[in-house]
C-alpha cells in the first residue's frame, strides 16, 4: 500500500521529467532567445534576496522573543506569525492600491506638498524588488518558526557555558545558539525558497517574469504541451538542486545538545533604545506583513466591495471550503496509512517510498498543474475515442475537465504537510502498545483505529488545519487545473484583480486572511508550550 500511494503522488514529477527528452520543434531556440534568460534572472534574483531577508527577519526575531525581555515581546511571540495567513498575492493586491499614483499615499503627497505628477519620483511596487519585498514580508515566518522552536529547544548547559567563557548576548548568539539552530534554521530558508519559486499570483500581477509564469504561459498562450512541461522540469531540476545542495553543505557534521537538562532559558532584559529597538524590530514585519494588507483589505471591502457579494460569493466560498475539507481529509488519511506502514514495515524500500511520497511541497504548482494535465487529458481522448467509436456518444472531459483533478494536485503537493506532522506524533508513541494491543488480539488495523488514532487526535487535526489553510492560499494549480465555471476565493480575488478591480478583489482576499489567522494562533500556542517543561 505504501509503494502504491508513493507512486500515484509522484506520477505528476515522473510525467514532468520524461518530456525532458522529447522534441520540441525549435520552440527552445525561440525560448532561448526571448525570454528565457529573463525567466533565469528574475527567479535567481528572487531566490537570493527572499532566502536573506527571510534568514534575516525570521533569525533575528525569534531569538529576540524566546532569550530577551523588551516591551510587548509576549505580543510578538504569535503576532510574527500572522503574515503566515497572507497568501502573496493577496498582500501585492492591497500594496499595489496602497501606493499607486492614485492611491492615499501619492494622493496626500501631492495635496499637501503641491507637487504634480512629473515633480517627484515613486518607488514602482509593481517591479522585482517590489515582489521580493512582499514576497519576503509574507514567508519569513517558515524561518521564524523553526528557528523560535530550535532556541526553545536551547540546552541551558550549552549557553551556561558560553557565558561562562565571557560571551555576551551578541557572541553568544552567532557562536554558540546559531551554530545549533542551523538546521532548523536552513529548514525554515528551505521552505520559503521553495514558495518563492512556487510564487505565481503576485509575480503575474507585477508583471514579472519567472519560471512559473513562463509554464503558465507557454501552455496556454503559445500551446507548446512540451516545451510547457520541459520549462517544469528545469524548474523541478533547479528545486532539485537546491535541496542537494542544502543537504551538501552539512556534510557529516551533526548538531545535538548534550545534555537533558531543560530549565528556564536565561533571558537577556534590554532596558533604554535596546528595548524599544528590539520593540520596532518586531513591529514593523508584523505591522507590514499582515497589520497594514489587512487594515487596506477592510477598508476596501467596506468602501466598494464584490458586487457579487451574496449568493454568488457563497457559491465561490463553498467551492473553496469544499475544495480544502476534501484534501485535508484524504490527505490526512493517506498520510496516516503512510506514516503507520512505514512503522510496521521500516525498511528501506518503506523509507524511499515515503520520502517520494512527501517530496510534492518541493514542487511548484504549475509543475504539479502540467504533470497532472498531461496524462489525463490524453486519457480523457482515449475514452472519447472509445466511446465515440463503439456507442457513438462524445463524453467530453470526464477527468481533466472535474474537481477530481484539482483534490489530487491538492494531495500530491501538500501531503508532506501532514505526513511530517502525523509521522512525529506516530514517533512518539512507544512500540510496547503495539505489542500490548497484538497480544489482546487487535490486528494491525485495529491497532491503528482504537490505538494511535486517539492518542494522535491533537497531531491529525493539526495537519488537517495546515493542509486546509494551504489549500485555501494555492492558487497557481487552481488556475490552471479548475474546472469550468467553477471558481474559488483565490480564484475571485486573482480574476478581479487582473482587470485592476482591486476594490471587488478585497472581499475574496480578507476572506482566504481569516480563515487562516485562527491555525497561525493555535501553532503559535503549540509552539510556546514546545519545550520540556514548559506549561
């Protein structure tokens, strides 16, 4: 059962990286000569300024709020968390209204200096640096919480030591608490670097052009299936790359703390422009991250609004909730088979076949979208070609053209989500009640349904929360696998803001923010009650 859920997860990435080898016609020279190197440039650049101000921000905050004291620091603890509900190009949408010519910022510039248009120059958030900036204000929390949890997880002895040696708070932090923190750290950098390739929304908006807007555009614009897919597969190769590369660097240095020892951490108290300067450095990511869209979003929504609130927007919303209830479940579901295989069978075929399974969230969407398409719409004509043939009947797109496509994209990228989650709290239980309950004559099913699945309930609904609010946010594989007339919230808000109706966008938009504010409050909760201890 585990090799064959591994293999219909990875049927997507296997289909991507065989159109490496087929021809394409001359398309690539044209790519090649065009807007290929652009589409290179602009993810590169992306890339390296989202990984350092995600190391950056996220780094630096989570060591302010779990070793110093400063006014509001148990505020920030969860409030650095916030712009994890903001999908990207929800935050593009309200900065873009924010700080266009005619928005309240040049507006007032105007009236109360007296300038004119040609009297001053504005930065142009619709740029590169203006989609790296956004981009790295909305994933910079994937960093701050693996690092936040790696300093809670701080051996007292380790950082007694260091002080011991006359290291202050600065050395003690880049020499002692960073170095351990690394992995945690590169992790969390791992995360938002694969988001930001998977970026489709803001960057399109922005008009700037990547790999993933460059697929998007390859398929449907110019209609090259196979220089569509080969485009994903050089970015599948490059994501590829990055995690070789990442697990590279460690070489065969481990990180471990060497003691069980877990007291209180010592807490720096920073008094005087220390103190308000560790305030505003927690501020300004929270207040521009999430205060600041979130404020604009309501704003617009009460001034304008979708004129289609109402029973359509209902409608839109349903297939949302639909959508994601449905990949959380069987997501969960099939992770827990996973998870629960791997245990009873732990070998190395069993330990492959998971991390194949759970490789999908290093995958973009659009990747995921065209892996996906292309089988199924060739299946698709087989079947009309067979029913045309034999009962004279055209059935249309049974597969590529329903919802189903859309849950197995859902699944194939975000059952890592859960399967880490569920895998950890599985790890968690010992081996002997897996014995008690054979002995008592429970078979392994049994055992799974009476046994772990209670003591595992925090950990399922857990993963079921972060698979549904991802689901929620996705949207380069909504666009491109949806069924017709079958539109969702990210759906709305990307339709209405393409046409510039960013006052209409607003509803849809603050909807996908807050049904995700409540899962980043419940981790961030999680998270302070993490070390040992702890209450």
């Amino acid at each position: 059962m585990t090799l064959g859920i591994a293999l219909i997860v990875a049927l997507p990435v296997i289909v991507v990286l065989a159109h490496l080898f087929m021809p394409t016609e001359g398309i690539w020279q044209h790519l090649g000569s065009t807007v290929l190197p652009r589409y290179l440039v602009n993810t590169l650049f992306l890339v390296v300024t989202v990984g350092l101000g995600t190391f950056v921000i996220g780094t630096g905050t989570a060591w302010l709020v779990v070793m110093c004291r400063f006014p509001g620091r148990r505020l920030f603890e969860w409030g650095l968390l916030l712009p994890l509900a903001v999908p990207t190009y929800v935050i593009a949408y309200a900065y873009t209204d924010f700080l266009q010519f005619a928005g309240p910022v040049q507006t007032w510039l105007r009236e109360s200096l007296g300038w004119s248009a040609g009297d001053y120059v504005f930065p142009d958030i619709r740029s590169l640096w203006g989609a790296a900036t956004l981009i790295t204000l909305v994933l910079y929390p994937y960093v701050y919480m693996l690092a936040r949890a790696a300093f809670l997880e701080q051996s007292v002895c380790v950082l007694d030591v260091g002080r011991t040696l006359g290291r202050g708070p600065w050395r003690l932090f880049t020499s002692v608490a960073l170095p351990l923190a690394r992995p945690a750290i590169v992790g969390g950098v791992s995360l938002a670097l694969m988001e930001t390739l998977n970026e489709f929304g803001a960057v399109q908006y922005f008009g700037v052009d990547t790999f993933t807007t460059g697929i998007y555009r390859t398929w449907f614009g110019m209609g090259e299936q196979v220089a569509a897919a080969q485009l994903a597969a050089c970015l599948l190769a490059f994501v590829i790359a990055l995690v070789l590369l990442e697990r590279a660097s460690r070489g065969k240095r481990r990180y471990f703390h060497t003691t069980g020892r877990y007291q209180h951490l010592p807490e720096f108290a920073l008094h005087g422009w220390r103190a308000w300067a560790a305030t505003l450095a927690c501020l300004a990511p929270v207040l521009l991250g999430f205060l600041i869209p979130s404020g604009l979003l309501g704003y617009l929504s009460v001034q304008g609004g979708d004129a289609l609130f109402g029973s359509a927007f209902l409608g839109f919303a349903g297939n949302s909730l639909l959508l994601a209830s449905l990949a959380a479940v069987v997501a969960v579901s099939l992770a827990l088979l996973l998870s629960y295989g791997a245990r009873l069978h732990p070998g190395k075929v069993t330990r492959v076949a998971t991390r194949v399974a759970a490789m999908g969230y290093a995958v973009p969407g659009s990747v995921v979208a065209v892996g996906i398409l292309i089988p199924f719409v060739w299946m698709d004509h087989q079947i009309n070609d067979f029913m045309k043939g034999q009962f004279g009947v055209v059935v249309g797109l049974l597969l590529s053209g329903s919802a189903f496509i859309l849950v197995y994209a859902y699944l194939v990228r975000f059952l890592a989500v859960s399967f880490n989650a569920i895998e950890a709290s599985l790890g968690k239980v010992t081996p002997s009640m897996d014995a008690a309950s054979r002995t008592l004559g429970q078979t392994a099913g049994g055992t799974l349904r009476k046994v772990h699945t209670p003591i595992m309930r925090g950990s399922l609904i857990a993963a079921g929360i972060l698979v549904f609010v991802d689901v929620m946010k996705e949207l380069p594989a909504t666009v491109i696998l949806r069924p017709f007339n079958f539109d969702t919230l990210a759906i709305r808000a990307h339709s209405l803001a393409a046409d510039e109706r960013l006052a209409e966008a607003s509803t849809s938009s603050l909807a996908i923010v807050a049904v995700g504010i409540l899962p980043v409050i419940l981790l961030s909760i999680a998270m302070r009650r993490s070390r040992p201890g702890s209450r």
